[in-house]
C-alpha cells in the first residue's frame, strides 16, 4: 500500500494541488497572493515543489483559496478512493409533489461537483419545498435525461429534452425541470461549484 510523502517539516506536498484549486478558480498568482498574503513568488515556489510552505502558510493559502487547512492537505480524507453503495445514497426528503431526489457523492470536505438522481412523477416538477437551494454564484449543471422527458425552466426559456438528451446550463439563474408526459422522468444532474467565490 503507497503511502503519502510528507516533507521535513511535517506538511505533504502541496504544490500541484495549490496550481490545480488556483487554476479551477480562474486565479493568477497575483490573485492568490492578493487574497492569501503569500507572496507570488513564494506560491511560485511552492507549487513549483521548489520550497515546502510552513503551516503557517500552508494556512494562508487555504485561506485565499476558500479552504480549510485540512482540507487544502487532505487531512480529512480517509483515501484516495471513496464509494457510495447504491443502498448508502443520501436522499433528499420523502416525495415532495412527485419529485424525489439521492445524492451519488459523497459528503467530502472542498468537493467541487455534487451528482444527484431525479425521479419525476408525471406533471412533477423540482423547485419544491425541501429541494436543494440555489446555487452559489458562477455554478454550472450538466443533465442527462435517461427516462422519460423532461423540460428545463432557465431563465425563464423552456426547453424539451428527451431520453439520452444531455444540457449544460448555468445553475444560478432562476431553473426549474418539469414532466410534462404521462410516465416518470429520470434525470442524472452533475453540479459543478463556481469558480469564483462572491
């Protein structure tokens, strides 16, 4: 079993995963030195493996990054891998006007997606009391219908979509899904967070 390396001072390396999280949020150096007080050419040595950041740090570049120290380390994470069982889905509360929900991910601290499966009743539609709330600023929704069909509300637009129909969509305007056809309508939604953070 591989175990991870951890610098002298007692910190894994953080390099690639400081450039990874900096990049998914549309950050330049200088944003991130900016919102972490870290110096640029520090983070430039950091993520470049040329120098381990002290705790210290390491703490101010979870910071500018909207992270926990732990979670920009990994600390609270048991392994690399993680799997939810079927049986072991979170679900959303009881059947709400016909649609029901289960989280396919799990709970991990700095998880950037969220996957979910929806159930429809026909006339049905999300958005009810008990749905997830809207979500953050820059968000982004991939769906992909695998029964049934569906019509996404976004911004006030509707559009049709069939089985095997996939949308992409941005997830914080005003939207909604509905089934308007006389069966139940499944949907797999992929959530992606922002990239940047308000």
């Amino acid at each position: 079993m591989a175990t991870e390396t951890v610098e002298s001072n007692g910190i894994p390396p953080v390099g690639p995963r400081v450039r990874a999280l900096r990049e998914a949020e549309g950050l330049s150096l200088r944003d991130l030195a900016e919102r972490s007080g870290v110096s640029a050419p520090m983070l430039s040595q950091v993520e470049r493996g040329e120098t381990s950041p002290t705790l210290a740090v390491a703490g101010r570049i979870a910071s500018g990054l909207d992270l926990s120290l732990s979670q920009l380390l990994r600390l609270d994470e048991g392994s690399a891998v993680t799997i939810v069982r079927a049986g072991e889905r979170r679900k959303g509360p009881a059947a709400a006007r016909g649609h029901r929900y289960e989280l396919l991910t799990p709970p991990l601290p700095g998880l950037r997606a969220e996957v979910s499966l929806h159930t429809l009743a026909p006339g049905a539609q999300t958005g009810g009391p008990g749905d997830p709330p809207m979500h953050e600023p820059g968000s982004r929704e991939t769906a992909v219908v695998q029964a049934g069909e569906v019509v996404l509300v976004s911004d006030g637009d509707r559009h049709t979509l069939r089985q095997g129909d996939c949308v992409t969509f941005d997830a914080d305007l005003a939207h909604h899904f509905e089934n308007p056809g006389p069966d139940p309508a499944k949907l797999l939604a992929v959530v992606s967070a922002g990239l940047r953070r308000s």
